[in-house]
C-alpha cells in the first residue's frame, strides 16, 4: 500500500513539473519530415496498422536517437506500450519469431516484463527497430519507487521521445512517468556521489551505476560517449531537479555544488545496493527470456559486441545449437576485453581458433 502512495504522490509531482514545463515532448506530427529515423518511421506503420487501439505510445530511446551508434547497421530502441499482452502478439503474429507461442510469451512479458521483438523492415533496406513491449500499468510501475528493478528507470531516465500516442491523455500519463523516474533519482544517486556534486557529476554517476547494473557488451569508453550526447539535457532537466530539492529542502548548494542536506542512514544505503544487485540478477534472466522473444537474438548480440568494442567474434556450430549452456566462457572473455582494453575501445586480441577466436577489428 505505501508503494501505491508513494507512486501517487511521485506521480503528482511529476505533473506540476510537466506543467511547468520540465518534461517537453513534442506531437509526433511535428516530428515527421527528417527528425524521426526512418526505421522508427516504419516501425510505428507496422505497429500502428496491426495494433489498432491497443497501441497506447511508443516511446523512441537509445543510440539512434542519441546519434552515438549512427552506422546503418544500429536497430532503433522503441518502448512498446499497450493495453493487453495478449491481443498486442496477436495482432503483430506474423512479425514474430515465436508466434506458435503465444500463450509463453505473454505469461513472459506479464511476469519479467518487458520482452523485446525485433521488426524487421519490410523492405531489407533499414536495420529496422528493437521493441520493448510493455503496459502502460507495468510501466508506470517500473519508473515508481514499486519498480522491482531498474531496467525501465534506468533507460527512460535520459533523453528520450515520445513519438506516437493515442491521445493527449495518454501522452500527458507517459510524460508524467518519465518525469517521476527523473525525479526519483534523488533517492539513489547521491549514495554514490562523494560529500559534494555537481549536476554533471549526478549525472554521470547515475550513469555508471545504471549500465554498472547490467551485463552490457559495451565499450568502457561508453558512458562517456553516451553522457556527451545528452550533454545539455542532463543540464537542463536535472539542474532544475537537483534546485527544486534545494528548495524543498533535500539537497544543499554552495555555488555549484550540491550536497545531502541531512546523511542518508546505512540501512538505506545498504538497502539500495541490494536493490541493483537484484535489479542485475533480473536484467540477467531476461537474456534467457530473449531466445524467445527475439528473431534472431544470437546473431544480433555478436554484432552488437563487435560494433562496440572492436573485437572480432566467431562462433561455433555447438556454441550456436546451445548458447545458454556453452558461450559463457566467451561472454567472460569479452568481458574482460572491456574492463581491461585502452580508451577508444578498439584494441583487441587475436585468439586461437574458431572455437574461441577474438580478433582486432575496427568499428562498423
């Protein structure tokens, strides 16, 4: 019950910020005419042609918006949010992997949620868009302090776009939560920030903590990539997040500088490190939900890890017919490329054979 409240009255802040405008999110009519990717163009078609009314929003985020991963070869990142699991699997069927189960991946979305599908362009030319398909119930949940990890906070609380809605209320909910999920930030991030801050150091450290919660084939150069993209958003929207706590009283300021106004108690720090390590068992069983769900999931995360890191992976045919048993060693492997490769991320190292091969290669 006191999760409930809690939401409320975030989600009651969240709407005086939306109305003074902290929250900005423009009609996705304006947005036609260049501004959106074309892949992300194509994907609401599909979306919006085979949902109907169940279609609540779509919510466009990640490395094409942010131009940080611009090759061609980069899927679009697009938070799927309808009404019922169900009725959203029937409807995009015939663009599913798994479609002869979806009693499965529904019970799946509905228990670990979200699941992500891939929508391929129909016509071959676009790497076509990685959809996160949740509820708007389920949504609102994961950015509120009931959230039971941090996958759907940690995302959403950068710089993201609303690009379809299905009305202005639904747009206004959606804006509502992604201001909560800014805001509450405020009840973590200073836990691992030094006695004082400034608001690119808030900024910075909730990013490092946030990918630090998941296994990610990502560069060590990337948070820092990703926090220059969003350079002036994150001064902007949590500048005004970290004044507001000043003024009522959360945070001090010296010039620019924050500080805690009264230390957070060890049982409150002991219980948010609890919650991320939760939160990176929960983003870690998702990667099993994803064989499932995802067309063609293997072939994507080798790609991905090349794009990102400069190594060269091969895999063999065992490591293929069973990936969740055999490719951990090779998983460990590229981890430790990343903690331990120069700024740039393009160094790698050349391995042995086809069976465990990991080689220089530059970026795509």
């Amino acid at each position: 019950m006191s999760d409930v409240s809690d939401t409320r009255r975030s989600l009651g802040a969240a709407g005086d910020a939306r109305r003074t405008g902290e929250v900005r999110s423009l009609p996705v009519e304006k947005r036609a005419g260049g501004e959106v990717s074309p892949q992300v163009r194509d994907s609401l078609d599909i979306l919006r042609g085979a949902c109907g009314s169940n279609l609540q929003a779509v919510i466009f985020f990640g490395s094409v918006l942010l131009g940080t991963s611009p090759d061609g070869a980069s899927a679009a990142d697009l938070f799927v949010v309808v009404k019922d699991y169900l009725h959203f699997y029937r409807d995009v069927g015939s663009q599913l992997p798994a479609q002869r189960h979806l009693g499965i991946i529904t019970s799946l979305n509905r228990v670990l949620p979200p699941n992500i599908i891939y929508l391929n362009d129909p016509a071959g030319m676009r790497a076509g868009a990685k959809c996160f398909v949740v509820s708007e119930r389920d949504l609102m949940v994961g950015l509120s302090l009931a959230a039971r990890d941090h996958f759907f906070r940690g995302r959403l609380s950068q710089r993201v776009e609303t690009v379809h809605a299905r009305s202005a209320e639904v747009r206004g909910r959606v804006e509502e939560y992604l201001a909560m999920a800014r805001r509450l930030s405020l009840e973590w991030v200073p836990l691992y920030l030094p006695e004082t801050f400034t608001v690119s150091d808030y900024c910075m450290r909730m990013l490092e903590v946030s990918y630090a919660g998941e296994i990610r084939p990502e560069a060590a150069t990337r948070v820092r990539e990703v926090y220059e993209a969003q350079r002036s958003f994150f001064r902007l929207v949590y500048g005004r997040i970290l004044d507001d706590a000043v003024a009522g009283g959360r945070l001090a300021r010296d010039g620019e500088r924050y500080r805690l106004a009264e230390p957070r108690s060890p049982r409150e720090v002991r219980r948010w490190r609890r919650f991320f390590r939760r939160s990176k068992a929960r983003a870690t069983l998702r990667w099993f939900k994803y064989v499932l769900t995802f067309d063609d999931w293997l072939d994507y995360i080798v790609l991905k890890t090349e794009r990102r890191t400069g190594m060269r992976v091969e895999l063999t045919q065992a490591e293929r017919r069973l990936p969740i048993l055999l490719l951990w060693p090779k998983v460990f492997r590229v981890l430790r490329h990343m903690k331990h490769a120069p700024p740039g991320g393009k160094h790698g190292r050349r391995g042995e054979s086809e069976g465990g091969e990991t080689g220089a290669r530059g970026d795509t």
